[in-house]
C-alpha cells in the first residue's frame, strides 16, 4: 500500500502555492520559535522540578489519561452506533456529541454544572444518593476534560469503521463466529490504527484542556490545577515558569503527534 | 453648562499637557477632545467604568472609551507583552507599580476609589455564615480568589487577621468567577470586594467583615507610557477623579 502512495510530486506545485504554504507554515511556526527564544534555559530544570510545576503534571498525566481510558468504553460503542445502525435521529444524536469540539469550553463547563453541579439536573442527586459529588474534585477535572476530548475519539473511530471493509465481518459471521467474537477478533483490529489515532487525539485534546475544567472543577493545586490551569496562573506572577510549563506541554504534544503520524500512515 | 473662564482654564492645562507636564492634573473639562482610548481595568469596576464611559462620552461627543476587564494581574501580563492601551486601572497598587517599575506608565498613579471585602453567600445565608470564623466550618464549600490575583491576596490577610485558616475548594484566576460560583450555588461562600456582592444582585448577600479584620484596597488609575491619545487618556482620568467618585459610590465604591 505505501508504495501506491504519492511521493516527492510537491516540486510540481505552483510556486505561489509554495509560497503560500510556506506563509502557513510559517504561522504555526513562529509562535513556538517565539516561546523557545524567551524560555529562560538557565533556570528551566529549576522551574519544571518545583513542587508546583511536578504536582500540576503529575495530576495533568493521571486526569488525561483517565479521561482517555472513559472516552474509550463509551466512545468505541458510540462511534459503532454511529457508523453501524441506521435510526431515527442519528444525525442529530451525533451532532450533539461532537459539540464540544466546536463549544467554547467555558460554555461547556457552565453546561457541565447545569448537569453534574449541586443545583444541576443529576448533580443533586449524585450528591444525595450517591454521595458523589464531582465540582471542585479531580474527578470533576476527569469528567471535564472527557467531555471536550470525547468528540475526537468517536468521529475518529467513526470514520475507521466506515471505511473497513465489511466482507471481513460477514466472513467471520458465516464461519459461525458469535457478535461478540466478530467484534473482537475482526472489527476492533481492523479499525485498530483509527482506534490509536483517536485515543492519541482524544488524550492531547484532554491535556490541553483549560475552560471547562477551570469552570466546572476550579483550580486547587493537586486536586484541580491541571498544567494547563498552572500555566494559566503563572503567566500572572512568574510569566517564565509559565513558558517553561507551556513547553513540557508543547514537547509532549509534538511527539504524539509526530509518532501519531507515522503511525496512522504507515499502519494502514 | 461649562462657564466660558473654564474653557480658558482648558486651553492652558492642555497647553501644559503638551508642554510635556506630566504632573499636570488631567484637564477637567475636554474642550477638542476626539478620537478614542483603551481602559484597561479590574474586573471589580467592570459595571461602574461601563457607566463612567457612558457618561463621558456623552459629555464629549465624538470620543469613544473601549474597556478591556480582567483581573487585574491578567491585564499587567497583557502590558507587559505588549497590548496597546492608553490607560491602566488596577484593582491594587502592587500590579500598578509592576508596571511603573517596567517604565510602562507615563507620571505617577493616582488613587481614585477604595474597596473593601465582604463574604458572599446565596440569597438568605442558608448556611447562616455570620463571619471569617465561619469559612473554617467543615462541609462549608468556600472558594477564593487565587493568591496571585489582588482579591486572593486581600483575602488572604484578612483570614491571617481573623486567625482563620480556610480551605478553599478552589482558588480562582478572578473574582468574578468567585462570585459565579457561589450564584450557581457551587460554592457556599466566598471572599470578595463589597462591590461584587453590590453587582451580583439579588442571588446572593453579603456578609460584612469587621473593619478591623477588614483589607481596604486601594484602587490606583494612570496613563500608559505608550498611549496614543494622551489627551483624551487624562481627560478621563481627571473625568474619574471629578465626576467618578459620585458613580463609583452606587455601586459600592468608597472615596480615595
């Protein structure tokens, strides 16, 4: 399949196309090229290695995975809903779960404690019956950071399942393999590469989070202040730890990504 | 309604101004003012200034003051990396003075409003929070301005006053998210300026904090060094100074 791929044909390309893209290029460049230059270098392993700064990665590690790990038992079914079965209202019931991609997450975050806040329509009841109580926690930041990252994951796997043959499935069904037999050895490691990509996304959206984890959970360190929220805050009072903390994110970001690619390319 | 010896006055102080008097108060009236300014200020002011701005540009037709709100660290960032603004309300005088000490300001601040801090509860106290002690009680959800940001400070000393030691639930980036928390009924306390509690209206009540136990802060305005209208900028600064403290007043404002 690489092999079919085009390579190497760009040099045909118009030169104001080039230029253009090098225009857009450039955009995305520079402003990483900006925070490297003023990153204060001498003092960067002393910043990183403060309580704060490990106490706010630390937590950021344990809720974005977390909310990874939620996104994929309800997301993987979700996306197969989606791309599998034809009814009533699909269209809309989709929309409405890839809304917080396009959400400011304020927004999202009012949304949330219209829901699972004390006074929201299943947050009383958490907190009476079940005790549970999720604003201000780090299971609310969880909670927060999945319902912005979620999105990515499902139309991710979505479009996997969409685009895999399905004489695979019919195949395994005819041999006598049960549903649940079907899905696991044939569909799930067919849609594999879309799976990875989509958690690899899910988790970078859910590590980048900020509004609706700062509305619906605060900001406490160790319990709510994710890195993002930490940068946040630095930025007012030691504007270079805030860099040094924006670029572990950025590192972390750009490996993933970097990795995701080749991944997702070379996998299919 | 402006006598004509006024006007003259006007003429001069401008003259002044132009001189490169940087000490010169802002002209009281502004006979040939136009063009527009941008106000940076806390977001404690964010109601009053609305309607000073309103109020001078109705006195000075064809100006036009923009405000950015935020707390009032965020917006000393924003200078420092470079916002263009003309001038700088803080809710503090130590986010001023960054500025000052960064030779962003042009003259010295002035100090136009007070504040003090009150706690907020929902509408009808249902947690009957009578004071700082209070705020220590166990299953109260009380939420504070983070230490960074001048309300979080303030709260903090009073707290230190009242020999209290709280346990926020979170420490928010300003006050306004303070008091959102507690109107969606999130939080059941919060410390907060005397004026927020004014501007949240009817959901939530204060609780007043002894004067002793109180922080009084000061609330200081001043031109940017980078101003592209200067003279508007201390037209508005001298418009606060004169006619502000009147407005400022209903909503919570005491004078400097």
């Amino acid at each position: 399949m690489a092999s079919s791929r085009p390579r190497l044909r760009g040099l045909s390309a118009p030169p104001l196309f080039i230029l253009l893209a090098g225009v857009g290029a450039a955009f995305f460049v520079l402003p990483l090229a900006g925070l490297l230059v003023r990153t204060p270098w001498g003092s960067a392993w002393q910043l990183l290695t403060s309580t704060e700064a490990i106490t706010a990665l630390r937590l950021s590690l344990l809720a974005s995975l977390s909310a990874t790990a939620i996104a994929i038992v309800f997301g993987v079914p979700l996306a197969w809903i989606f791309a599998r079965l034809a009814f009533p209202g699909r269209n809309i019931l989709r929309a409405l779960t890839v809304l917080p991609m396009v959400l400011p997450p304020v927004v999202g975050g009012v949304a949330l404690l219209a829901a699972f806040g004390r006074r929201g329509l299943l947050g009383g009841w958490l907190e009476q019956a079940v005790g549970i109580h999720l604003p201000f926690t780090t299971a609310g930041a969880i909670l927060a950071e999945t319902f912005v990252a979620m999105p990515f994951l499902v139309i991710t796997v979505e479009a996997g399942l969409r685009g895999m043959d399905l004489r695979f499935e019919d195949a395994a069904r005819t041999l006598g393999a049960r549903r649940w037999t079907v899905l696991w050895r044939v569909t799930l490691p067919l849609v594999r590469p879309s799976l990875v990509a989509g958690a690899v996304l899910c988790w970078a959206r859910a590590l980048g989070e900020f509004g609706a984890t700062i509305t619906f959970a605060g900001n406490f360190p160790g319990r709510t202040q994710t890195m993002p929220l930490a940068v946040y805050l630095a930025l007012e009072t030691n504007p270079e730890a805030a860099i040094v903390l924006s670029l572990v994110l950025l590192a972390v970001s750009l490996v993933v990504l970097i990795g995701l690619h080749d991944r997702w390319l070379g996998a299919s | 309604m402006q006598p004509k010896p006024l006007g003259a006055f006007t003429a001069t102080a401008l003259l002044l101004a132009a001189c490169g008097n940087a000490s010169q108060p802002a002209s009281p009236t502004g006979v040939g003012l136009s063009g527009s300014i941008t106000v940076f200020a806390a977001s404690s002011l964010t109601a009053a200034f609305t309607t000073i701005g309103t109020d001078f540009q109705k006195a000075h037709p064809g100006t036009m003051i923009h405000f950015a709100f935020a707390g009032s660290s965020t917006l000393v960032a924003q200078v420092q990396q470079g916002a263009i603004g003309d001038v700088f309300a803080s809710a503090d005088e130590s986010n001023i003075q960054k500025l000052v000490n960064a030779g962003l300001t042009a003259g010295s601040p002035s100090i136009f409003a007070r504040n003090k801090l009150q706690i907020v509860v929902q509408a009808g106290n249902p947690k009957h929070v009578t004071g700082l002690a209070d705020l220590s009680r166990s299953g109260l959800v009380v939420v504070l301005c983070a230490p960074a940001v001048p309300c979080g400070r303030y709260a903090g000393q009073a707290l230190q006053k009242a020999n209290v030691i709280v346990t926020p639930a979170s420490e928010e980036a300003d006050v306004k998210s303070v008091v959102t928390k507690v109107v969606l009924g999130e939080a059941d306390a919060g410390i907060v300026y005397v004026t927020d509690v004014k501007a949240a209206g009817a959901q939530v009540q204060g609780v007043d904090i002894p004067d002793p136990l109180n922080v009084i802060a000061d609330y200081p305005i001043v031109v940017l060094k980078d101003s592209q209208n200067v003279a508007l900028a201390k037209a508005f600064i001298g418009y606060i100074h004169a006619n502000g403290p009147r407005t400022l007043a209903r909503y919570g404002f005491l004078p400097p």
